[in-house]
C-alpha cells in the first residue's frame, strides 16, 4: 500500500484499541513527583516544542487511556537531522479508510502546531509561526487539546471524541506562582508540563518536582527543585557524534543543552559579593545568585497569537489544567514555595575531594535523586572534577561539576556543587536503558554544564513580534476546520 503525507481527518481517525506498551511505574511520594514515561530528543534545531508536547503524551496517565495517541507514538520519531535540513514530515497511510500515523509522531505533532495536519478535521495556523519556525505557546495549547481532549477534538465531530484529558497554558508575571502551579499540576493529573525557558527562546519538558511537603493548592510546601527532559541534548549530542553540530548552522550555539533527565534547585544563594539586585516571587529585591531553575524558567516575550493571554511578557508553560488557578502562596509568608536559601559553609569548597564530600552527604537525605544518578551503576569521578562560575560570580563563588563515570567505563552524568553551600545546584544522568540517551564524552558533559553557567542555552523558538500587527492579527480567523482527506 503506498504511503501518502496528509492530514489526519475525522474519517481518518484511528480509533480501534491497539496493544498498549509497558512502560515505567510513576513514582509518587508526598514530596516528589517523578512521571517519567520516556525521553524523546527533538528530530531538528527547532523542534523542541513538538518534542516536550510528545514527552507530555507519553506517559501512563495518557497512553493508557487514549489509544490514537498511543498508536502514533508507537511508530517513533525517525532519526534526528542536521540543523537547517528540510522540514520532517510525518507519514500516514489509509488504513481501512482509517487515517493513520505510520512514521514521524513527532513531526506530526509539529505540523499540527503549524497548520500541516488536522485532528478530526481541526487544526491551527498562525502565519507569523510558519513551518519552519518555532511553536507558538497558543500552537502548543491547541495542538494538546486537539490529541487529549475529548472536548476539543470531539466538538466538530460528536461521534469520534478520544483523550481523557485537558490542557491550559499559561502566562504568569510571578515566578513563584507559575512554579507552583507546575508543581500542583504533575501532582494532581500525572502529566508533564512544557516550560518555554531562556526568555522563550527554548521549550522542554517538566517530569517532576520534589517539595518539602505535601503537594496541593493551598498547602504550606516549598519546592526544592524540579526535574526536565531537555529534547535539544538529544538531538545536539547525535549530531555532535555525527559531525554535523556546526554552531554556525544553528540560530544560535545552544550548546548541548540542559540534559537528557535534569535536577535544577529552585531558590537562590545569599549574599554574594558581586551579585546584581533581584526581584523575589514576594516582591522583595535583594542581592542574590539565583539556582538553576530560577534562573532557566525566565520570562519570555510577548508572541503574536489571537488571544490576548500570549501577547505581553510572563512565564510562559503548559499543563493539565490547574485552574485557572487563583493565587496559592500556600503560606502566611507570600513565598509562593521560595525556599530560604542555604546557610554558607564555614569556607568555600576548594577541591573536587571535599565537593564530592558534600555531594554525598547532600545525596544521603535524598534518596530518589541518589537512586537516578546511580542508575547507571558506577562512581563519582573526583579526578576529573572541574571548577566553574556564572559571570556573576568570582573568587570562591561558584560550582563544581563531579562526572558520574559507568561501571563500564562511559560517562552517564554528573553533579554541580556550590562551592559556599555544599548543596546540589544541579544534577543530569542518563538512563542506559534507553537507547535514545546516549552517553556524554567528559569533553561533552562538561561543554553542557560550562555552556549552561555561561548563560548559552539552547535559541530555537523565537517568533517576531511587532507590536502592531500583535494587534491587527487578532482579527485573523486561526483556528480552523480544514477540509477532510478523501481516501
């Protein structure tokens, strides 16, 4: 049977029950939330929306109950292309006059955010978010609801509803909140959240979140840290293998991004000599280094989109809904879940031995991050141990990065300590069970970490935006029923 590239119509719709796959136990406990169903690296230098929308689908709590979004993900993703290589198109195939996604889930979920494909004969289009181009955060809303949203997808056709699911994006003016309602929402509905990160240039996906306590609207908890699949790592490490990363050929040097499974603390250090005044989550401004999330999940521009939620700055992410949630601080303290910041050692760690001193002790009282890291099986690498500073920080400030050697010899990973705490900033390993996570040289693991305390994260979602026409667009018909494909 010849296979044809189209859109996917609401005659065309896979709805038969198909063999679900195994896939990992979510792993849930009062204070951390780990929903990790599988890590998939974006397919090109611009795909990062698409593939952190697939990390959000692929998971239990959906593929489970919603088998059109189980089979496409079942036919992967194809291999990962050089940067500025023609656009990934998905492959379907009529099927018993069914419709269905035979090659390319991921490049189907792309072309559905860009006016490409069409679910039960519905789709987007923003003209000022070509093919080509980064997604959209009201692309992104859209394209989730329309493959997990039986209200959505089922509304031009009441007869071939699927999903069981909802989603709602947000643009928030605090931090805080927006952390908290990400925390509230992999909590409470067992999906993980897209986060634009890098003032909106980068988009990846939020698996998990570890707290201090009981996770709830309202509840008194503080977040101590959250994890991520960055999808740009994958598809950077791959093409850095193969020859073809030539920075030169990307919208920007992204590096080799944030990591294939990442811890980043939540919070800021006190104090430091040199370190820029900072607004807090409850308004208050002091002189801080801020952790790694705090200072990733940073606020992205304002897009051009037709509603109006997207067009002024704000923290911008995706989850299954939460709410829309009203103001939680969750404490008397209007902290929104900002931790106090840790006390300073007595003296600055001054080598790799007593970092990795520190590394151990702080991994003793958190045994789900001590278990990812080891997953691997094998050792701190203190002999390979490396010191290193955001440009904010000089003397002793600043982290020192511990690679996590395999029992076997390879890289899995690693750990950042700060040097005037001794608490883990950041920690990233690989999951050798996995074959789309490939193990880092030592020269790659520490390009990723020197990369990221550089400031020179992944650029790969940039749109224009020009205040005027922000406005003229919101007269523009972009959500719209595309014609259906005749087998």
């Amino acid at each position: 049977m010849s296979t044809h590239r189209y859109s996917l119509s609401s005659r065309h719709l896979l709805l038969s029950a198909v063999a679900l796959v195994a896939l990992p136990i979510v792993s849930v406990r009062a204070d951390i939330v780990e929903l990790d169903g599988g890590y998939h690296a974006q397919v090109t230098n611009f795909f990062c929306a698409a593939a952190s929308a697939e990390m959000a689908l692929d998971v239990p709590a959906v593929r489970n109950a919603n088998p059109v979004v189980d089979g496409m993900l079942s036919v992967g993703d194809g291999p990962t292309v050089p940067a500025n290589s023609p656009l990934p198109l998905a492959t379907l195939q009529i099927q018993g006059g069914i419709g269905v996604v035979t090659g390319g889930a991921q490049a189907f979920i792309y072309g559905l955010n860009h006016g490409l494909n069409t679910v039960n004969g519905v789709g987007y289009f923003n003209p000022f978010s070509p093919p080509g181009t980064g997604t959209d955060s009201q692309g992104l809303d859209v394209g989730l609801n329309l493959l997990d949203n039986p209200n959505v997808n089922g509304a031009a056709n009441p007869a071939l509803p699927f999903g069981s699911h909802s989603y709602a994006g947000y643009n928030l003016l605090n931090q805080g909140l927006a952390s908290r309602t990400i925390a509230n929402a992999l909590s409470q509905y067992s999906v993980p959240a897209v986060a634009a990160v890098n003032n909106g240039a980068h988009a990846i996906s939020v698996y998990g979140v570890e707290t201090d306590g009981a996770i709830g609207p309202g509840l008194n908890y503080t977040i101590k840290g959250f994890y991520v699949h960055d999808p740009w790592t994958g598809w950077a490490v791959t093409q850095q293998n193969a020859g073809n990363f030539d920075p030169a050929l990307v919208r920007a040097n992204g590096g080799l991004g944030l990591g294939y499974n990442t811890y980043l603390r939540y919070g800021f250090d006190q104090d430091p000599a040199n370190a820029p005044a900072t607004q807090l989550p409850n308004g208050n401004s002091a002189a801080v280094t801020l952790a790694p999330w705090t200072r990733i999940f940073s606020p992205a521009g304002g897009q051009i989109t037709p509603n109006l939620a997207w067009t002024d700055p704000g923290y911008k992410f995706e989850v299954e809904p939460q709410g829309p949630e009203v103001i939680d601080t969750g404490d008397s303290n209007n902290d929104f879940g900002f931790p106090a910041p840790p006390s300073n050692l007595a003296s600055a760690i001054a080598s790799g031995v007593a970092a990795d001193t520190a590394a151990l002790a702080d991994l003793a009282a958190d045994g789900q991050l001590a278990a990812d890291l080891e997953i691997a099986g094998g050792h701190f690498d203190v002999a390979d141990a490396m010191f290193m500073q955001t440009p904010d920080e000089s003397g002793a400030e600043g982290d020192w990065l511990i690679p996590y050697d395999t029992a076997g010899g390879t890289i899995s990973g690693g750990i950042l300590i700060d040097s005037e705490t001794g608490v883990i900033d950041e920690a990233t390993w690989i999951d050798p069970a996995d074959p789309n996570q490939v193990p880092y040289s030592l020269s790659q693991l520490d390009t990723l970490f020197l990369d990221q305390e550089a400031g020179d994260l992944p650029i790969d979602n940039v749109l224009p935006e020009p205040a005027l026409t922000c406005l003229a667009l919101l007269t523009l018909p972009l959500l719209r029923r595309r014609r259906q494909m005749k087998s």
